[in-house]
C-alpha cells in the first residue's frame, strides 16, 4: 500500500468526485473541511485487506475501485456481508462504537481515502451535522446488512449468487456490467462450495442471464438477474 499527501480541489478530480458522490457533500464546506484535513490517499492492490477484525477505528473513502466486508468463521470460512464502490463510506460504525469484527477487502485494486477518526470521532459529539452524517451512514449500512441477512438466510443458492454477482458488476467503456469474480470466490462470497456455484452460473447462463466475459462473467439482463434473487422474487410487481 502506498500513500500520498491528499488534494481534494479540482486539481484532484478523482478524490473531488467521489466526494461529491458521498454524504461527506452534504457538510457545510468548513466542516467537510476539518474532517478532511488530516485524510490522506491509499492505493491498495486487489487482495489486500485494509482492515482487519477489531482493528482500531477506521474510515474511509471509496475513490475508485471495489471494496468488500465479510465476516469469518473460525474454521477460515468467509461471508460477505456489504459492499462499497466509488463514493461510498466505509467504517463509520467503528467511529462511533469502536472496533468491529469485520475485515475490508479489496475486490479490484482501488484508491481510498483514509479519513481520521479521532477527527470524526471528535466532530460528530460537537458538531450537530457530523452526527447527523455517521448516524446516516451506520443506518445505511444497518439496512444493506439486514438485506444481506435476509439473502443469505432466505434465499436459495441462486437467490444468493444472482445477489453478489449484481453486487460485484461494474460498468465497462463499452457500457458493459462486467463482475470480475472467479467462481472460487463467488463460493466463498455466497458460503457455499465451487461446484455448486458452477452449476447455478451455468444455469444462470442457459437463461440469458450471465455470460462468460473476462475477467468473469458479464450481466447480460440485469433486471432479470434481480428477479433471480431472494429481494426481487419477494418484491411488488
């Protein structure tokens, strides 16, 4: 992992993006100003782990890039429990209740930006909007993990897979939705075995679903592959 001292004017536009994409824009510019002002910028390759079971607090920043959270087994297993991409805040828990049994995992390589959380941590008990924010953003991430409960428990193996691949698909320059996952870890995203989840992508695929793509599977009807999980099956038509 490597770091740099952070711009986030529009000489940055990357980093002034993805701020503007989160709930960091909705601060009043001194205040999202002091809660920046220690933040610096990481590049972490895919397959790194940003944090780790009850690591001290941590937020942070998608810039760019794919980020996972799941939660381990003592026998080595995973589940993944949420996901983040561009714009989108991770770790706000932690700074309000401290350190969380949970580990962030780079999907794709990506650039984040570390924000400090004793700042954040200081600014949200004075600060009314702070507050306002991380009590947002825990909530956000209390509803994405009662649905992802929801999949894992209801939902059958298809259910859950159709989930993550559409949880995992990134749009392409050719206007592609591409989930650069192997079917290994699809397996461990979804708790279950490799040859299970091949026999599902295969039947994913035999309807039009999914199609093989590098470096993964392509979604090739988004909305019916929603109608494949256990939240678009229960949904009102």
């Amino acid at each position: 992992m490597t770091s740099t001292d952070a711009s986030f004017g529009a000489a940055d536009s990357a980093v002034a993006r993805a701020i503007a994409a989160s709930s960091l824009a909705g601060l009043p510019l001194p205040l999202r100003r002091r809660v920046l002002a220690d933040a610096f910028l990481a590049d972490v390759p895919a397959g790194s782990t940003i944090y780790r079971d009850e690591d001290d607090p941590r937020c942070l920043l998608v810039v760019a890039g794919l980020v996972r959270v799941v939660v381990s087994a003592p026998d080595g297993r995973t589940l993944t429990v949420a996901y983040a991409r561009t714009g989108e805040l991770l770790g706000a828990a932690t700074v309000v209740v401290g350190p969380a049994p949970v580990s962030a995992q780079m999907v794709t390589d990506a650039q984040l930006l570390l924000l400090s959380a004793r700042t954040l941590a200081a600014l949200g008990q004075t600060e009314p909007t702070v507050g306002w924010m991380l009590a947002r953003d825990v909530a956000r991430r209390l509803y994405d993990t009662i649905d992802a409960v929801a999949d894992t428990s209801f939902g059958s193996l298809r259910q859950r897979v159709a989930r993550h691949l559409l949880d995992l698909a990134i749009a392409q320059p050719d206007g592609r939705l591409v989930a650069a996952v192997t079917q290994q870890a699809l397996a461990e995203a979804v708790g279950s075995a490799r040859p299970a989840v091949a026999r599902v992508v295969a039947e994913l695929r035999a309807l039009g679903l999914v199609a093989t793509a590098a470096p993964g599977l392509a979604i090739r009807d988004a909305e019916g592959l929603h109608d494949q999980t256990w939240s678009g099956s229960v949904s009102p038509r």
